[in-house]
C-alpha cells in the first residue's frame, strides 16, 4: 500500500482512543500535545491525572456511540478482535481510523517523528518495520543534534 503523506490540524477536533496500555497513553498525550480533544475509553489506566492531561477518560469498553462526532479514532487496546471491531465500524461511519497492531486495516498510519521546535520529520514504512522506521528516527535525532551543535 502506498500512503500519502499528511500533517493535520487537529487543534480542536473530537478525537477517540480506546485502549489505556502504553501504545494507547502515548497516542493520547501527543493528540493532546496537538490540540486535540481526546476522549480515551478503556477499563483500565495506568494513568491516574488524565483529566490533568486534558484527557477525558469513560471507563468501560467501547461502544459504537462512541464514534459519533469524533474526527478521528486510535484502536490501541490489547485484544486483536476489538481493534479489528472499531476498524470496521470506523469505516463503515466514515471515521478515519488508526489501528495500532495492524496498519493495514486502518486509513491512516502514525509515522515515527523527530521533532525540534517548529521543525519536524516523519518516517514511515508504512506499518511494514516499525523498528526500521524507529532506528531511522533515532539517527535523524542524532543528525538534527550535531547539524543544531554546528549552527551555534
């Protein structure tokens, strides 16, 4: 699959993510980061001040209702069955849908990002090596860092 690459402005925007593990957490704090509006819906947290985050936490499992008025949804639960459910409702609603365990079943993917400031880069291999994808990030850190060291 070919994507086409994209930087959205979600300052605003009603954005779902179900599934409190890591992977779910880190997806929620970088929309919040962006100015998303993020609703997470999971049993469980490790977090505890999501409301500080700005996050709005509904402990229960997901529901369908729950994609209604959302711009964009994160399936990042642990169980394969539930994200390949949100998948198909997020398509069938017309929902753009990121699926954490399998890219290819989403319409967007989220790519490894190197940000500095206003500056940021993205790569992808489009779900197919994500440790591919995060080497490649780590060494563009690393270039960003000594290209900055040489600029002062």
């Amino acid at each position: 699959m070919v994507y086409y690459p994209v930087f959205l402005n979600i300052e605003g925007l009603a954005v779902l993510v179900v599934g409190a593990g890591p992977v779910g957490l880190r997806k929620a704090r970088g929309l919040v980061e962006a100015g998303a509006k993020v609703t997470l819906v999971a049993l469980e947290c490790a977090e505890n001040d999501l409301q500080s985050l700005g996050i709005q936490w509904l402990k229960r499992r997901f529901r369908t209702t729950d994609l209604r008025g959302k711009a964009l949804v994160f399936a990042a639960t642990n169980d394969r069955k539930v994200n390949a459910v949100i998948a198909s409702k997020c398509r069938l609603a017309g929902v753009w849908v990121n699926v954490a365990d399998a890219p290819e079943e989403g319409s967007l993917i989220v790519p490894a990002r190197v940000r500095d400031g206003s500056l940021q880069i993205a790569v992808t291999t489009g779900g197919e090596d994500p440790r591919m994808a995060k080497a490649m990030r780590q060494r563009l850190e690393s270039i960003l860092s000594e290209f900055r060291e040489k600029l002062v």
